[in-house]
C-alpha cells in the first residue's frame, strides 16, 4: 500500500501543477489592469505604471508564473484588490466556512443515499425500486439552484421558519447559528442524494449479478449472509471512489448554494471576485479548489485500491 | 455457454432499435413528450407568445391574471412570453455545446487511445488533471476571463465536457484494440484512417450515445446554473437561469418568476434524464 | 441394489426471454447411484448445465418447470427457500465453472473457507482450522497455512479448481456437482483434477456428477454417462459401453469426429456432423437428431424416441439402434503424413528468437522473464507444423512474433529467405500477402459493428488485387470454400455461431493465397463436433492452395490429425521436434512423455498410467540456467540438469530431443494400458512402472 501511495504522488504534484498553470493562464486572459484597478480610475498613470511595475506584472509570462507559485508555496497569496485585504486569512477562513457546508450536507447524503441505493438494488424492477429510482432521477435532474429556490419558497417565504438568508456579520462561524445552516445543507444534500443513489443502486446490482455471489448462494448462505457479508463491501467500491471524486461537483453545488443564500463560504467569494475582477483572489480561491480536488482524487485511487486486493498487487 | 450458438436473434440497426427500446419503457416515453413540448415551444415561440419578450408590458412583479398567464417580472415583462423565447436558448446551446465536445473528444480519445505511446500518456495526464479540476471552476474562469456571451457559454460548456469524453472513448478503444478483428485489419495492411475511423469508430458509437444524452442533460443542467449566477447570456435576453437569478430577491412578493423558468428548467433535464436511463435499460440485454 | 440418491422424472425446464421461450430440457428422466461417479456429456445447448443447476434448485426466477427432481423423497423442484438453504452445500454441493469466478476476490481464501464451515457446521477456531487444513491437504493443496492467507487472484487456475472443490467438500454433501471442472486448464493439470476426483470419492465415498463437453475427461472419470443433445438425453450407459459400443447416432458421430491421439493421421480426419442443431425456442417434432442423422428413416419424423433399452445400463433413445450396434466406431482415414525434403522451398525460418517482458516477482524481487528463449525453427512450403505447450510455453508469443505483432528483442525472422523487420508496421508490403493469420477468440476475430463479410471483401481487395464486381464473387467463392453460405455475409457476426466465425477469419485468411497461414488456438473454445468442421475446411484450403501452417495448440489429438512435424515447447524453448508419427511413437522428452500420458482419451479401456507433474516453476532468474524442466521432471539425472542447457539430440529422422538423457534410455511412447480406470487408481498417483500390463 505504502509503494502505491508514493507511486500515486508524482501524478498527484503532476495534476496540481497542471492546474496552476491553468489557472493562472485563465486569469491572466483577463483584461485586467492590477494597478489601475487598485489605484482606481483617477490615479496618474505614472503611479499606475510604478505600482505594475512595483506588483511585477510587467513581466513576462513564465516569470510570473514562478514568482507567483513561489510566493504560494510560502503562503503569501498577495492582496485582494477589491477588499484590500491580504488574500490568504480571507480565503481560508471562507474554505473553512464552505467545509463546514459540504460536510453537514455530506453527513445527510452518504447515510440516506447509500441505504436507499441499497435497497433499489436489492429490491431492482420491483416497486421500491421504481419509487426510489424514480425520485433518484428528479432529484438528481434538478439543478441545486432550483431545488434551493423552491426549498426558499416553501420553508422561507411561505411557513417562514428557516432564515432565507445565511449571511453572517463579520467573521462569525456558521455553526453559531445553525438554523443559517440548514437550508443550504439540505439543499447540497437533496441534489447529491439522487446521483449517489443511482449509482449505488447500479452496483449493487452489478455485484449481485457477479458470479461469486451466484455460488455463495449455491453453497446455501442465508440471503442476509450474502449480501451484508459479500455484496455490499465489493458493491461499495465504485460509489465510494465516485463519491471522493464528487467533490469536483460538490464544489460546484456549494457554490451555487452560496450564491443562493449568500452564504459566507468561498464559492460566494469566488463570484463576487470573478465580478470584481480580483485577480489574487481568483487565483488563490482556484488553486485551493483544485488542490482539494487533486486530494481528494489521490485518495479516491488510494481507496480503491485498499478495497480491491487485486488492484494492490498490480502496478500504477 | 449460450446456447444460441446458431440462433441468436441479431443485431440490428441501431435507430430502430432505440425506438423500439423507448416504446418499451413508460418513463422514456414520458420524457420524450415533455422534450417534444419545450422544442414545439422553442419552434413556435415568435407565433404562440403573446408579448415580446423584452418588452415592459406590464406592472412589475405581478401573479398570474388573465392578461399575463404566467404574470409579470420585475421588470414588468411578460413571464410566459420570455419561458417560451427563453426555450429557444437552451435547446440551441446545449445540443451544440455537447456535439462540439463530443466530436473532439472522441477524435482525441481515438488517436490517443489507438496509438498509445508517449502521445497517449501527455493526453491522458492532462485529461486526468482537467477532470479533477471543479467543473464550476472552469466556468468560472473561462467566462470571468472572456466575458458572459453565448458562444463562451457554449464554449465552456464543451471544454469542460471534452475531458470525459475522450476518456470513455479512449477506454474503448483500449479494450479493443487488441481485438482479432484489429489485429486482422493491421495484417492485410489497413491504413490509420481505415482503422479509427471504419473499425473502432462504429464500436465506440454506443457508448457515446448514452453518453451524449446524459451529457445533454448536464449540458442544459449547466446552463441554467451558469444564467443563475449570471454568467450566462447576457441581458436583456430571457434566459432561464437568469430569469431564477432576478426573481430570487422577490420570492416573497411574486413566486410567479422565478417559480416558473425553475420548475421548467427542472423538467427539461428530467425529460433528458428519463430518456437516456429508457435507453440505457433497454440496452442491457 | 444400491439405492438411487437422486431420482430425476420427466423434468423439463423453459426459460422466459424477449426472444420466446427457451426450451433449455425437454422432459429428462435419470437416476444417480449412491457413490457413482456419473458423467453429463454433451456440446454446447444440451442443457447439461440447466440440469446441473437443477439438481440445486437454482434455475433463475424465469425459468418454467416441469417434473421432479428428488433428493432422497423430497422434490428439490417444489422446495421451500429455508429448505434450499438447508440443502445447498450440506447435502449437494456445487463446483462451478471458472473456479475463479466462485470465489469473492475482496476477502481472504481462509475467511471464505472458515466461512463456509462455519454455515454447515458451526465450527469455529482452531477445530475449524484443523478440518479446513486436513481437507485442503486431502486435495493437495500444499502449505495450507500459507495459502489460507493469500487472496484468490493469487492462485493458479489449478489451485482455484481444488480450492474450490474443497469448499464444495467442506460441507460433506452427499452429492458433488461439478460444471466443466476441467475447462482452461492445461493438460497436465486436468489429469491431476481428475485423479483428485477418483481419491475422494474412493476416500470419501461422495457421489459425483461430472458435466463436460470432455469426451476424454467423462472416459477416464466416470463409471456411467448420460449423453445428452437438445436438452434430451439420447443414450445412457455405462462408461465402457457407450464409448466402445455406442448406440446413438450422435453419439457414435461425436466419437468419429474427436481427435485422437492414439491413431496415426492417416487412420483418421475430422469428420464433422452435417447441419445444424434444432431451434431452441420450437418444439421439436420427430427425433431431435433426425435431420442430422445418417441413419434416419421416415419412423423418425414421427415422434421423439423414448430411451429405449438395450441392455441392463444401456439405453438409447433410437429406434435403429440394432442397426447401429452393426457398424463400429470408425473414423475415416486420412491422409499420411508428409515428411519434408530438403529439396522443398523453405517458407519461414527464425533463429534464435527471444521475447521477453518485465515480471514482478512474488516478493517484490523479479526481473525479465523471456517468454521465448532462443528458439530457431523452420518451414518448408505447403508443410503443417503443430505448436504444442501448455499455458507459459510460449507458443502464443512465438505466433505473435513471427506475425510482427509483438517485439521479438533478439532473433532473425526470415520469410521467404528475406529477413525482415519484427514490427509488422516496419514490413515490406509483400509480407502481408505472404503471412496471414487466424485468432483464438471468436467473437472478437470480426468487427461486431460490420457486417460478416466485411473483412473478407477488404482482404480479397488488399491483398488480392481484385475491383469491383470480382470482389464479391471473390468472396462468394471463399465463404463456400468453407462451406458457409454467401449470404451469410451480409449478417452481423453476433447472429452466427463461433464456429461459423471462425470459417470466415479462415477465409479471410486465405483471401490474398498466403504462403504461410498462422493459426492460434484457432478451436480451443469450439464444441468437439464444430471443431472438426473447422479443421476439415482448414485442411481443405491448405492443401487446394498448397500453403504453410503453423497451428498452436494445446490439444494433443487435433495435433495428431493434421500435423506434419510437432514442436513441443516448454517454459519458452523447443524441447523436442520432430515428423509427427516420430513424436507419437517415441521416444520422448520426458516433458512430451509427462503431456502425452495425461491426455484423457475417450477410450475408457484406453487409460494411460500417468505421473502428475510435481513440483514448482523455477524462478524467473533460475529458467536460463540449466534445463527449464529441472524442477518437475520425472527423470532427472542430476545436478547437470540444474547447471548446464541441455544438448539436442538427433533421435531419428528430423527427430530431435533437447535433454541430458541419452535417447536409448527414454522410453518409448506410452503403451495402451489395459483396465487402468480411473477408479484403480492408486491412492496417490505416484507410479510404479511394475503391473502395467504391455501392448
């Protein structure tokens, strides 16, 4: 295990820097003026000019580049130019805010999902499956930001008994106030649930279809036995390893889901950045992004293979 | 062992056949009517609404009536006029968005797939790192960076998709190609072309149909989540997830608004969904 | 009289499909004996496993049944989920096939068996332990301990079958079902699986029933068989009567029609049963075989023969079966073999030849492992030479490499007396008219998207230099040449059957007249019965156009029917080559000798004294010292064999073996033994040439 972990590493710093370079490319299409927009529209040019040229984007290209990995690596991220405030304490306490977000809503997904995969794959072709699949498939079609406003509509609008709205004052945590909290986690739940359902349901009854199980049965093991014993660790590789990789998606919901509810986490900050055009803090919020992601994926494989012995033995 | 051996119902043509595996599931039809409605929409929109679509026609933010079906916006247009322009939108966007990527990526996944090498590996490690890149990101990016317009919508859309499209093909093709039937065409001395495009070409066909419907699904999913944060095409233009985005801070006056292009937006994805699963299920043998 | 454990009356099974009603047994009516070992022989669609199934009460929830199927008194059929449960595994237990596949590959090989005593007995700890040892001792399994550790994926084919076998054991059933026990395992191997067989039931008085499509393994394993075709069983019997004396005209073609190792090529050529088997989903009217069978008269369109009975344990469902008893099992002659004249043109030659890939070895250590260690080999035109080893031999890569498919990374490849290129994309365009080849798998040898024929037009137009019209009637022309008709085409290939496949890669094949046609492991997964259609109509090609083969294979028998010269390959270099009637007769490398005695022939009277192969394969860095064969074989003289390569020897005419052992004092072939039936089988395979009756 420990040779496939270090195996698994370069592909892992591979993915990262693959992404930092995207990132950066995608910024520095911006039509953006870094010192003009930090000086605002009056300043001389001659100020502007010293202050690019102070900030170093003036540069070419790669050089940039280095000095901004560079300066990342050692955790200076720069100052956004919107709020004038150094860009690595803001993003990271918003990252903390948006974690606490996916994991509340992570915490409703992966009981409810699991079990109702479960059983629509047990039970496959017949009515709970029918209901189950049918619903997975709804809510797995809704995008977040329609079941967020219907959810606004029902429990904020018409019986008013969640906040409509989840903004925070000043640096507080969310879990301060926790009825802030609920909406939006249900809402990041309510999406994931269908897709994960759906595919637990698929893999069950693939592994239930699997010639192993066809003869635990023909060696007369109880159907308790064969599918809590046999089935459902061998049916929960494929939807463990999507659920890690799902980050990638549960980044999108959350921030769609901020935006719904102007939520203080770092997708919101992200949009209004992209508004505002705040280079630093695009870059930074991006690169933070992708690296959980690239985490998350480095686990995902390292998983899988811990659940499939097979996989242990053969190569990268 | 089958026990077909001489007679096994064949394979046939695969238009007839997803016909026919649509007719057999209820939910694929459902979802066939609903797509069927919002492209009649789409088409007869100048004819069937009844206000243009950017027109103040009205007072704002008001509820149904009988002068405006579905109400009005907080502009004082007319919701219904704008849900059935608003069709036009993403029914063009997303079936070209997801047929730009789907041709590239599978030319990409045939080359890198079929050649391997070096080549493969650059593409496949770049792919890898563009998928585990948040989706919603990529948008972002690219649209912060070149500007809310259709055409980046459509653009951001298809270079988010390529990377997992060229994967499913290229694992295709890498199951295949060690196959007789390659090996055979490599023997009598087949050319590249002959190869990709007549041997493994056909082969990766099914696959990518499936994966074409439910990538339209996203594709549409997707669109309405970039207007929702108004990233989308730009206003005046009636597009749904913008529609969601300016309805959103008057919930509490007129649900109406935002209500509507929402739960439309919702049904088109299902309808999408419902039929790609009819033909997904259908193809299990 | 011996009681029957299970009494089986008039069961007949339909399974539901989108295609209609699959009628899979269609009314079977059959005994098994306490303690028997009872053979289910049949080819692909008799229902052999549909019955097989039967008799655990797991037919699928689209199955419609008809008839019992008691256990004891009790109807298996008609039981109740809880009873089913208490039956499976503790009075019947199940082998099935792929042994592999019955296996769970997340969980240890000691959890699953602790799991499965547990189940039956409720014993656990080191009691359980115990058993579970002695009993994977009982099927030589060496260092249990160790293995109960490992994962399944770990294992050889060989030890999954045992392991599995034991699993079935641990339950002590009264009764051992075992579907294709032997499929995809090398010879050597099933020899050894099927003395296992004999051992237990000797020592633990389990009855048996075998179903395999193996005429030679049913022959040498069972005490009675069944004979089934078209879900009906046409001819029951005991082992010695049905194969010496059969009565049904099926039966009597399957035994003209598989290959024999015992018979020269010119006793006998593959003759394959004309026509078809019946459709699946119509009922049958008249006998099943009627429309195939040379012996069929106006009575058989009537109706579908009962068994009738022709001695106390013989029955055949025909009625001209006295007719039939009138005329012997007799193949037809072929043709002799043909020794090759230096004067003859010399088509392809390769010298010292190696291939090699990286391997991991078991403990993080290993290296290169050479698939092909300097093989040098010949071919003269219009000659037949068989490639025989087992799994790991290397003949597959040999193919590969003189095919330029694969990198041969020292070595010259001549063809035609010009060198050339291993990659086959670097060759001169020629090389492609001259050298074509045939593929092992079926169903990937044409595209599934394109129509049958496809690949044939292609070729004939590459390779054959023809336009337009001609093209088609070019390939018209092939595809009756293997006796398929043109039409067929046009189809796509998953409506035709494997060995219909196969005929059109054939015909491609053949398309632009090659020199040198490659066939590898070309009926490996083919019925016996398909399987001589497909060799005759290679043969047929062969010798109208005069061409080259060389044909890789692992079975003995086809080998014996075609080929002009053998080359037996072990662990990746020539141990023996030589005309084939020189191989066959001997003498032997004592490798050749170990696989020509594990056959299983279907001549029960026909059964060889074997000695299993023991022993491990040497380490990869070990193979290129001294002789490959050094930990295995039988006849090792000694540290030579560890140190030095062993010299190749001249024993005859082109007749050459690659040992320390000076020719005289190998043994000549194997001589017929008569009456050594697998159930005089001594207890633990380890022979003594003293008692073995002589020809």
């Amino acid at each position: 295990m420990l040779r496939l972990t270090l195996l698994r590493l370069p592909f892992f710093a591979l993915t990262i820097a693959v992404s930092s370079v995207l990132i950066f490319l995608a910024s520095e299409v911006l039509p953006v003026n870094v010192g003009r927009n930090m000086l605002g529209m009056f300043a001389p040019q001659q100020a502007v000019d010293a202050l690019n040229h102070q900030l170093g984007t003036d540069l070419p290209l790669v050089e940039r580049y280095g000095r901004w990995i560079g300066k990342a690596v050692s955790g200076d991220l720069g100052n956004s130019t919107s709020q004038h405030l150094p860009v690595g304490p803001l993003i990271l306490r918003r990252a903390g805010n948006s974690a606490v977000l996916a994991l509340a809503g992570l915490s409703l997904i992966l009981p409810f999902a699991l079990v109702l995969g479960t059983i629509a794959g047990l039970t496959a072709g017949r009515a709970p499956d029918r209901v189950i699949s049918l619903i997975s498939l709804i809510l797995t079609s809704t995008p977040e930001f329609v079941v967020g406003v219907l959810l606004l509509l029902v429990f904020a609008v018409h019986w008013r008994i969640l906040p409509g709205s989840s903004a925070l004052i000043g640096a507080a945590s969310p879990l301060s106030v926790p009825s802030k909290l609920v909406l939006p986690a249900v809402t990041l739940a309510l999406v994931d649930i269908g897709y994960i359902a759906r595919m637990m349901r698929t893999s069950m009854i693939e592994v239930m279809a699997s010639p192993y199980i066809r003869a635990a049965r023909l060696r007369g093991y109880s159907a308790t036995r064969i599918v809590f014993v046999h089935a459902l660790r061998n049916a929960l590789v494929t939807p463990v390893t999507v659920i890690m990789m799902h980050v990638n998606w549960l980044i999108g919901g959350i921030v769609v889901i901020e935006a719904i509810y102007a939520y203080p986490g770092l997708g919101q900050l992200m949009l209004s950045a992209a508004a505002a055009k705040d280079v630093p803090v695009l870059e930074a919020g991006a690169l933070l992004f992708a690296l959980v992601a690239a985490i998350t994926q480095l686990l995902a494989d390292l998983l899988q293979a811990w659940l499939q012995p097979r996989l242990r033995s053969a190569a990268a | 062992m089958r026990t077909l051996q001489h007679f096994s119902g064949g394979a046939v043509p695969l238009l007839p056949a997803i016909l026919r595996r649509l007719g057999r599931s209820k939910a694929g039809l459902l979802g066939a009517a609903i797509v069927l409605f919002w492209v009649l929409a789409a088409l007869l929109a100048p004819w069937v609404a009844p206000y243009p679509p950017n027109n103040l026609v009205g007072p704002a933010t008001q509820g149904p009536s009988t002068l405006f079906w579905l109400g009005t916006d907080d502009l004082g247009r007319d919701v219904l006029s704008r849900l059935l322009w608003g069709t036009r939108s993403v029914l063009l966007l997303a079936p070209t968005a997801v047929l730009i990527a789907e041709i590239i990526g599978a030319a990409i996944g045939l080359a890198s797939g079929y050649l391997g090498g070096l080549f493969d590996q650059v593409i496949m490690r770049l792919n890898d790192a563009l998928i585990a890149f948040p989706t919603i990101l990529l948008y972002l990016l690219i649209i912060a960076a070149l500007g809310p317009s259709r055409v980046n919508v459509v653009l951001a859309i298809a270079t988010a998709s390529i990377p997992g499209i060229a994967r499913i093909v290229r694992g295709v093709v890498v199951s295949l190609r060690k196959r007789g039937f390659v090996l055979s065409a490599q023997m009598r001395g087949e050319s590249l072309w002959y190869i990709l495009a007549i041997e493994l070409l056909p082969n990766v066909r099914r696959p990518l149909l499936v994966d074409t419907l439910l990538r339209l699904g996203y594709a549409t999913f997707s669109i309405g989540t970039l207007g929702f944060l108004g990233l989308g095409a730009p206003p005046p233009d009636p597009d749904w997830g913008g529609m969601v985005n300016s309805g959103v801070r008057w919930l509490s006056v007129s649900a109406w608004m935002t209500a509507v292009p929402a739960i439309a937006l919702a049904s088109l994805v299902v309808a999408i969904n419902l039929i790609a699963d009819a033909f997904e299920e259908g193809a299990r043998p | 009289m011996t009681s029957a454990l299970v009494d089986i009356r008039a069961l007949s099974v339909d399974y539901a499909t989108h295609d209609g009603l699959l009628h899979a047994l269609r009314g079977v009516t059959l005994e098994i004996v306490t303690g028997e070992v009872l053979g289910i022989v049949g080819e692909s669609g008799c229902g052999k496993t549909t019955l097989g199934y039967a008799l655990l009460g797991d037919l699928g929830p689209n199955a419609r049944v008809k008839g019992v199927a008691r256990l004891n008194e009790r109807d298996i059929l008609a039981m109740t989920r809880a009873e089913l449960i208490a039956m499976r595994g503790r009075r019947v237990a199940m082998v099935p096939q792929s042994p592999g596949d019955a296996l769970n590959p997340a969980r240890k090989i000691g959890d699953q068996l602790r799991e499965v005593l547990f189940v039956h007995s409720r014993l656990k700890g080191a009691q359980a332990t115990a058993r579970i040892c002695s009993l994977l001792e009982k099927v030589h399994i060496p260092n249990p301990q160790a293995i109960m550790q490992r994962w399944p994926h770990e294992l050889s084919g060989g030890q999954q079958q045992r392991l599995v076998i034991a699993m079935a054991l641990l339950g002590e059933p009264e009764l051992l079902v075992l579907d294709e026990p032997t499929t995809g395992l090398d010879v050597t191997v099933e020899a050894a699986v099927l003395d296992l067989l004999a051992e237990l039931r000797r020592d633990l008085g389990v009855t048996i029933a075998l179903i395999s499509h193996n005429l030679g393994a049913i022959a040498r394993a069972c005490d009675r068989v069944i004979v089934m075709y078209a879900g009906l069983i046409v001819e029951a019997g005991t082992a010695a009567e049905i194969f010496a004396r059969p009565r049904h005209p099926y039966t009597k073609a399957l035994l003209e029609c598989v290959p024999r190792i015992d018979r020269a090529r010119s006793a006998q050529q593959p003759v394959p049963i004309p026509g078809n088997l019946p459709n699946p989903f119509a009922a049958l009217s008249g006998c099943s075989f009627a429309n195939r069978c040379a012996y069929a008269v106006f009575d058989c369109l009537a109706e579908q023969p009962a068994l009738l009975p022709i001695s106390e344990h013989h029955a055949a469902a025909c009625i001209r079966w006295a007719d039939i008893a009138a005329e012997p099992v007799a193949p037809k002659p072929g043709e002799a073999v043909q020794i090759s004249s230096t004067d003859r043109r010399e088509v392809m030659r390769i010298e010292e030849l190696d291939v090699t890939y990286h391997v991991r070895g078991t403990k993080g250590g290993g290296g290169i492992l050479k698939a092909i260690d300097a093989v040098s080999l010949d071919l003269a035109q219009g000659q037949v030479t068989a490639i025989v080893g087992e799994s790991g031999s290397g003949k597959s890569s040999l193919a590969s490499a003189i095919a330029g498919l694969r990198p041969a990374d020292a070595g010259a490849i001549y063809l035609d007396r010009k060198l050339v290129h291993w990659s086959l994309r670097r060759r001169a365009g020629w090389t492609r008219k001259f050298l074509q080849m045939v593929f092992q798998d079926h169903t990937s040898t044409l595209n599934p998207e394109l129509g049958a024929g496809r690949s044939i037009d292609r070729a004939v137009r590459l390779l054959g230099g023809a336009r337009g019209s001609a093209v088609r009637a070019r390939t018209a022309e092939l595809m009756q040449k293997v006796g398929l008709d043109p039409t067929t085409a046009f189809r796509k290939p998953s409506e035709l059957s494997g060995g219909q496949r196969q005929r059109i890669a054939i015909a491609r094949a053949f398309a632009g007249r090659p020199e040198l046609v490659i066939c590898d492991e070309i009926t490996s997964a083919l019925d016996v019965s398909i399987q001589a259609q497909v060799i005759a109509f290679l043969q047929s090609l062969q010798r109208a156009n005069g061409t080259s083969l060389l044909f890789i294979t692992h079975d003995l028998g086809v080998v014996r029917q075609i080929a002009d010269e053998i080359i037996v390959m072990y662990l990746g270099t020539v141990c023996e080559r030589g005309p084939a009637d020189a191989v066959f007769s001997g003498p032997n490398h004592p490798y050749t000798q170990a696989l020509l005695e594990s056959v299983a022939s279907p001549d029960p009277a026909l059964q060889r004294k074997h000695r299993p192969l023991a022993g491990p394969l040497p380490d990869p860095a070990e193979r290129r010292i001294g002789c490959p064969f050094k930990t295995r074989c039988p006849k090792r003289l000694g540290t030579v064999c560890d140190t030095t390569g062993p010299p190749l020897r001249s024993a005859g005419d082109r007749h050459a073996i690659r040992c320390h052992i000076p020719v005289e004092e190998l043994d000549r072939h194997w001589t017929p033994v008569a009456g050594t039936h697998i159930s005089a089988a001594p207890k633990n395979g380890v022979d003594n040439i003293s008692g073995v009756i002589g020809q």
